[in-house]
C-alpha cells in the first residue's frame, strides 16, 4: 500500500508546474484565446521539446511507455492552469487509438505526433445520435480493392490543424476505424470556435477514397480498441478537472480574504468558510475516485469502466458545484470575462459534457 | 502507487475472517441479523468473546495488553467485523478512556483500570458535554473542588451514552478558573456507584433510551482517579479526538447497509429510488478510497488531522442518506410505530419487514451529525486548519 507518486512522476509534475508558471498565467492565456489556432504553437513546440508529446505511447514505437498515472498528473497540472493545447485529442485519443491498431505505418505517424509535426484527430460523434457513438451512420463500403466512405461528422477537437482524421464507422453493420488523410477528394471541413476557446470541425465525407491499409480496426476489435480510448480520455479529463477544482477553490480562498467589505475581509464569515470547506472537500473525494480510476486502469483491472463512470458522475456534479460556488464567491468579478474563475466554470461544463455527462454515466453506472 | 494489501496482510484478513464465522457467539448473531437490539448482557458478551479472541486491544500497542497491530491491519480488521454483521464496539472504555489511561496515566492507574477494560469486565461512559456546553466544550462547568485527598464534584453531564450500565464514566471537570477557558481543565475518572451521582434517561424522538443526563452532587472521588496533571484535560481530551481515526466515516457498515438496502428494493421497480442508491453507492466508493488514501498517508508515517474530519461528514451523510432511502422504500408502510420494545400485541404490520427499524434508525442517526464534533464544528477545523481562514 503505497499512494505517493514516484520520483519521476514527481518531477514531471513539477516540469508541467513550471512550465505553466512561466508561460500560462491568465494574461498570456487570454492572448492565446485570441489566436485563430485557437492554442499557440511555440507552447506545442515546447512541449514536443520537453518530451511531453512521447508519455503515453510505448518505447518501440518512440515513447516513454508512462501509463494512466503520468497522463493524469499531467491533465491535473493543465487543469490548474486552464491549459488550451490540444494535448487530449493529438496525443491522448488519436495516440491510443493508433498504438492498439493494427495499422501498418502506425510507427511513422506516432513519430510525427511525438515531434509535434502532427495533429491527428478522432472523429466519432455526429449529429443525432447523442453519446451513442457506434449508431453512427457514416460508412464504409468496399469498391474494387479500395474503401470508400460517406457521412459525416461533428464536434471534431482540432480539426483545423490536424492533417488526417481517425473516423468512427459501420462497415457491412459492424463498427470500424479508419484513417483519413484530409487531402483526400471528396473531404470537406468546416472549422468553428468552441466553448472555451479551442477548435472544433465538422466533417464530410463525399465517397471518400481510402486504402484498406488505412484500417485501424473491424468490428469487436474497433469496440474494444475505441472503448480503451473512451477510457483514457474520459480520466484525462477528470483530472484536467480535478486540477481545475483545486485551483477554483484556491483561487476563492485567496480572493475572499483580499475582498472587504462590511470593514473586514469576506473570509471572515463562517457561511462562505463553510462554502468553500464543501469545495475543498468535494475535490478531494473526486480525487480519491480519480486515483482509484487511475490504478485500475494502470492494472487493468476489470473493474475499471464502472470506476470510471463513477468518476466522471462525480467529476460532473462536483465541478458544477465548484464552478458555480467559485463565481459566487468572487460576486460580480466572477462573472467578468478578464477573471479567470469564469473560465474554470466553462471548463467543468464543457468537461460534463464531454464522453458522456452525468446523466449518461449515472445510467452506464447503474447498468454494470 | 499501489493500492494492493500484502500477502500477509490478506492472510490476517482471511484468519479473522474465519475467526468470525466459527466462533463469533450465536446468540449475538442471531440478534443482529434479525435486527433485534442487543441488551446489556448481549453487549458484554460480544466484548469478552473479543478479550478471548486477544482483538479487544486492536488498536492498543502490545505494552499495555493490545495487539501492537498496524494500521493496515486495525483497518482490515475492522472492515470484517462490519461484513460479518458485528456490533460496533463500544468506544468509551477500548478506544477513548484506555489510550487516554496508558498515555497519561500513572502505573498505578494502569494496573488498576487498563486490565478491566480490556476484558470489559467494567463499562465506560463519556463525561464531557454538559447542558451548556456542546460545541462549545471547553465552556464546560462541572467542578471538582480538592478536599484533602479527594475532589469534591458538582455539576452535571448530558448526552451521555448508556451511562444506564456504566460501571464508571470518565469526566472534563473544571478545577480553576483561568482566563483561557481551556486551562483549567482536568480528566477524572469516577465510579458510577459514587454517592450523590444521579442518572435519568433522555429518551431520543426514536423512542429509544441510548442517552442520559448524568447529575453529580457533593460527589466525592479520590484525587488519585485525576489522571496525569490537574490543568491538563483537555489536552488529553484532545488526545484522544484524534486517536480514533478510523471506523469515524462507518465506510464498511454502510456498505453492508446499502448492499441489502439494494436487496430488499430490487422487486420495487421505483426508478427514482434506484437512481438515488446509485448516487449513494458512488458517493460511498469515493468515500472508501478517501479512507484508504488516509489509511495509506498513516502507513507512509503521515498524521493527518483537519483531513479526518472529511471523514467524519462524509461518513455521516452517508449514513443519514442510506436511512432516508430506506424510509423512502419503505413508504406509507412505516406507520406503524415499534417502540423499543417491539410492536404491542405482537401484531405484525403490513409492508416490508424492514419499513418499522427503517424509521427508527432514520430518526436516531440524525445523531451523527451533530456528536463527534458536530459536522458545522468539523468545516470550521478544516477552515481554519486546511484553508487559512
């Protein structure tokens, strides 16, 4: 029984502290929301630098074969600073789905993402089939020695900048993973700003071209393989949010002891002191489920998916709670755009909303 | 980062394990498992069958009669007393007066009171809330004047758990006034029998007579029962709030509660209610692993202190909540009233047969919040201790 990072993961937490330190404070954060990329290139340079891009992917394929621990305590320390870089859909979605491929250049597309060259994208929602992500109706269908895809997609993280796409489709009824390059004829991409400032795409595609080379995974192997991923990203998340939580409720300890009024400090009165005692503990306990996540996917303990339902039940109702008790305590600055506290409040709804929100995994949870 | 227990420890899991299934005494089980309460016999019974076991010092170190076990082991141990449905041990003698005795006491003190209280051959109450002084303790009144070689006691405690078959109660006494309240506080031990000690029953909106007040007049103890130094009380009062870390969030009973609750509900078809012990279930896991990360900070030679009080609201939330749910199940068929002593005439109601017990227990556990440190006391620690402010 041992719950203490290792010196490593210590380190690399300090690394990203730092980092964060130096180069995402709010101002610099708010000139980054500015930028149509909507995140800064020199910072994905830097992270590409600092070997940040290579965590999560195994040593064969040039990573540093970290797992699930690594990731979140990375996620937590982004969470903290707001961080905009698209770390989650680049390398957490399209790395896990393209290592447990069976793709065969998947070694020289995972070189190029740890470099920063590339941006790769997972496309899997559409729509009206809401967190349903196999009733898709984007298919594939066999014409001579090729594939060829039709439909479309939505809600794509980055899609501006990343040169090919992995789509969730059906082939022949069953569910498949496909990668597509975005030169391709007959592909088609419509870019817009999301909550919160990244970017997102949606996707058509008009009898698209592909090789069948360009198959990750078929049918129960494109489940499992997709579901991994859900996993990963979703605890991702979770921490980012963990991360989020800690800093909104610091952020209002500190603010309502600098605020006067009524000639003393707001911090002075047991009914926020109380508040933000239930802050402080609702991050805890989502962290307790979030380490809990953490280590049983680490072990790949069967368990894990209902852990990680649970977790994001808690990560949805928690930072709902954190959000709106964080912009509450900071009065009318916590609803200003140029505070930052508004902005962990649109992080936590855009977080829920993300691989299944509460409601979804409420029900995922009851089900298993 | 590993959260596994060792070989060992699973083993000494396991050895309890088995303990309590063969040897755990009938009559007490049979009891709890038909929710039937436990009378004082009953009570002394389970204790001296864990005096025979060797588990009544579990967390007591070896010097002094207890079974030196370590964290780990303290936790896994009370876990399997939960699962296999075992009364909670009585706190009073095993887990506040008795490493409040072998910490602070004199040798002579310790030969004398240490051994009762591990074979339960005497029972303990808690003498420290009084009718002016809840939340506020240290407010406390009843004094103890010095006499020659005794104390003269006048006051009264309230509140006081089953002071009906204590054989003694340990006391915060006032033996100065001081300007800071806190200063002239003193830890006594008495005997029940003790003349001019008077107890009289507060029965609880369950019906039940768990509490008493306890009336001290002229009550004369010898000063050799002071324990440590005269002014230090509350020190030792402190002592032992944060000696009992586990078993405060109730983590392996309310898991056992809420597993049969799912049970006893599986036939309703009640969405509504299903999605509430769904809600409670996840919120019982986070709670769990907050005890185990605790439990691994202790093993890693941490102390954790205002952290513990998270525990202790969450615990007790859940405990609440689980009894809520139990009434919601139960519906309109907790109507009928079962005193203490069981229904008049032996009439059996209608509706499940966990509707009755549910209301008591939803009615008496209101009380979990609000001992212990009531959990408003328990967020202004973490305030003032974790949050600066």
């Amino acid at each position: 029984m041992n719950l203490n990072y290792s010196d490593e993961q210590n380190m690399l937490r300090d690394q990203v502290l730092k980092f964060c330190e130096t180069n995402y404070d709010f101002t610099d954060r708010e000139k980054i929301l500015k930028l149509e990329d909507g995140y800064d290139q020199n910072n994905w340079n830097q992270f590409a630098e600092l070997g940040w891009l290579a965590i999560p992917f195994a040593e064969e394929n040039g990573g540093f074969n970290f797992g699930p621990i690594e990731l979140t305590v990375l996620f937590e320390e982004f969470g903290k600073a707001l961080v905009l870089e698209p770390y989650l859909s680049s390398v957490v979605m399209s790395g896990t789905l393209l290592e447990g491929s069976s793709l065969p250049h998947k070694v020289s597309l995972i070189e190029k993402i740890i470099s920063g060259e590339s941006h790769i994208s997972v496309a899997y929602a559409e729509p009206s089939i809401g967190y349903n992500f196999y009733n898709g109706t984007t298919s594939v269908s066999e014409k001579g020695d090729d594939l060829v895809l039709n439909g479309s997609k939505t809600l794509v993280l980055n899609a501006q900048k990343s040169d090919h796409f992995i789509v969730l489709a059906n082939k022949n009824d069953q569910p498949c993973l496909v990668l597509v390059d975005k030169s391709s004829d007959g592909f088609s991409m419509l870019s817009f700003q999301s909550l919160g400032g990244q970017t997102c795409g949606d996707l058509t595609f008009e009898n698209v071209v592909v090789s069948p080379d360009a198959m990750l995974a078929e049918g129960d192997a494109a489940v499992t393989l997709f579901n991994s991923m859900l996993n990963v990203a979703t605890l991702c998340i979770s921490a980012e949010a963990v991360g989020a939580m800690a800093a909104s409720y610091q952020k209002t300890v500190q603010y309502t002891k600098e605020r006067q009024q009524f000639s003393q400090p707001i911090s002075n009165f047991q009914v926020l002191q109380h508040r933000m005692v239930d802050m402080f503990i609702e991050t805890e306990i989502t962290k307790s489920l979030l380490i809990k996540a953490t280590l049983q996917l680490d072990s790949g303990d069967p368990e894990a998916d209902k852990t990680i339902s649970a977790l994001k039940v808690q990560v949805g109702k928690a930072g709902k709670y954190i959000g709106q008790q964080a912009v509450q305590l900071h009065g009318g600055m916590g609803v200003s755009d140029e505070m930052s506290i508004g902005h962990y409040l649109k992080r936590f709804t855009v977080i829920d909303s993300m691989f299944g929100n509460t409601q979804y995994h409420l029900n995922k949870f009851q089900a298993s | 980062m590993d959260i596994s227990f060792s070989e060992q420890d699973l083993q000494f899991k396991e050895e309890i394990r088995s303990a309590l299934e063969n040897e755990f005494p009938t009559h007490v089980r049979e009891k709890q498992n038909q929710g039937i309460s436990l009378d004082k016999q009953d009570m002394i019974d389970y204790h001296k069958f864990l005096y025979t076991k060797g588990w009544a010092g579990y967390n007591w170190p070896v010097e002094h009669g207890g079974t030196g076990w370590t964290p780990v082991q303290i936790y896994l141990f009370l876990n399997e007393l939960a699962i296999a449905n075992c009364p909670t041990i009585l706190p009073f003698g095993l887990n506040m007066v008795g490493p409040v005795i072998y910490t602070f006491g004199n040798q002579e003190q310790k030969d004398k009171f240490l051994p009762d209280i591990l074979q339960f051959n005497t029972w303990w109450c808690q003498g420290y809330s009084e009718p002016g002084s809840g939340s506020d303790l240290a407010s406390l009144n009843t004094k103890a004047v010095l006499d020659g070689d005794n104390y003269i006691i006048n006051g009264s405690k309230t509140w006081t758990t089953l002071a009906q078959n204590a054989d003694w109660i340990f006391c915060l006494v006032r033996t100065e006034t001081t300007n800071k309240k806190q200063e002239g506080i003193s830890f006594i031990l008495v005997d029940m029998n003790t003349p001019g000690i008077e107890v009289k029953p507060i029965i609880t909106i369950d019906g039940d007579h768990e509490v008493n007040s306890v009336f001290f007049t002229d009550v004369k103890v010898p000063a050799s029962q002071l324990i440590g130094e005269e002014g230090k009380g509350w020190t030792y009062a402190k002592f032992l709030l944060a000696h009992e870390r586990f078993g405060i969030a109730a983590v392996p009973v309310s898991k056992v509660s809420l597993a049969n609750l799912k049970d006893k509900t599986a036939n309703l078809q009640d969405l509504d209610l299903d999605r509430k012990i769904a809600e409670l279930e996840i919120d019982l896991m986070a709670l769990e692993f907050t005890e185990l990360r605790t439990l691994a900070a202790i093993v890693d030679g941490a102390h954790p202190g205002a952290e513990s009080s998270i525990l202790k609201i969450r615990g007790t939330e859940i405990q609440q909540r689980l009894t809520e749910l139990y009434v919601e199940a139960a519906g309109q068929y907790i109507l009928p009233y079962e005193g203490p002593e069981g229904f008049e005439s032996n009439r059996s109601p209608a509706g499940p047969d966990f509707a009755s017990p549910s209301v008591a227990s939803y009615l008496n556990f209101r009380k979990t919040s609000i001992y212990g440190g009531s959990n408003e006391i328990q967020k202004n620690i973490i305030a003032k201790a974790i949050l600066g402010v």
